[in-house]
C-alpha cells in the first residue's frame, strides 16, 4: 500500500524492517490489526555452497522478521478517496507505533501475541498523535491540536460511511 511509505517517513527507526499494509477482513471493531511473523533460518549457508562448494553449517539460527498492518477492509469502501487516505494513515501511524515500541513482540513462544503489558496507554497516543501531525505537516496539512479530537474524527467518519464498523473503540 503505497500510503503506507508515506507514513513510515515519520517512523524512520522502522525503515529497515519488512512491513506490508493490506486491506483485510479484521474482527468486529477492529480497525486496523498488525501481525508479527518471524522465520527462523536454520541449516546451512546455501550461497556459500553455491559459491565455494563448501557446506557450512550455520551455528547461529537467524530470525526474519515481517510485519502485516491489516486494516479493515469495510474502509476500503469510503469516498472520497482523500478522506480515506487521511483515516488509514491514521490507523497506519497507530500500528507502526505499535511496531516501534515492539508491543507485538517478544521472540518467543508467545509470538504474535501482544504482550500482555497495556499497550494505549496516555504516552502512546500522544506519541502516535505528534507522528501523525509530523505526518500532516509533511503533506501540508495543518495540525490537529488535540490527540483525543483526531482519534474521535476518525472513529466518527468511519462510523458514518462503514455502516459495519462502530467507531469507537475500534483499534487494535
Ligand atoms: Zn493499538
């Protein structure tokens, strides 16, 4: 999703990491949801032995990390297109903090669960609301003041145009 590159430039710390935004279909409420997958690399180094015919084992297992942003897929539905876009990457700048603060994840057995800690807490939805004015700003857009208004403007649209979606409450 191409809104997604855009918002990432407000998260540079994620730029390394593999991040794929797609309309899904989430659970009732859920705007948008982020999924952790990690594939662990184990076995021998196949480009060494391609390359110097030598089979080297590898005694460190490497994890891959890949993140999934699903938003729901009821928004796809909305118009104008403009107005969809500012409400999804809403939503995107909430999952990438997520993502950031390493709240999905752990490395462990318990992966892909979020942590049990409480993640929207104060701090992170004035975080999230300072990315998404920088965010703003960088498309020239004035800031919204208040972190609690923007949340409600969104959940209030998508609540007026995506008859299946209640707005509030809706993160995840
Ligand atoms: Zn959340």
């Amino acid at each position: 999703m191409e809104w997604a590159f855009e918002c990432r430039k407000v998260f540079p710390r994620l730029d390394k990491l593999a991040i794929e935004a797609i309309y899904a279909k989430t659970p009732k409420n859920v705007l948008g949801r982020t999924k952790g997958i990690v594939q662990v690399c184990q076995g021998f180094d196949a480009r060494e032995l391609l390359l110097t015919g030598a089979k080297k084992n590898r005694s460190n297992k490497k994890l891959e990390e890949k993140f999934i942003i699903e938003i729901s897929q009821e928004i796809q539905k909305m118009q104008p297109k403009e107005m969809r876009k500012l409400v999804v990457q809403h939503i995107l700048a909430h999952e990438l903090l997520h993502i950031e603060n390493r709240d999905l994840l752990t490395l462990s057995k318990k992966y892909n669960k979020r942590k049990v800690k409480k993640v929207h807490k104060k701090e992170f939805e004035e975080e999230m609301h300072k990315r998404y004015n920088e965010l703003r700003k960088m498309k020239g857009l004035p800031e919204i003041k208040n972190a609690k208004d923007a949340q409600n403007a969104v959940s209030k649209i998508v609540a007026e145009t995506c008859g299946a979606i209640k707005g509030k409450g809706g993160f995840a």
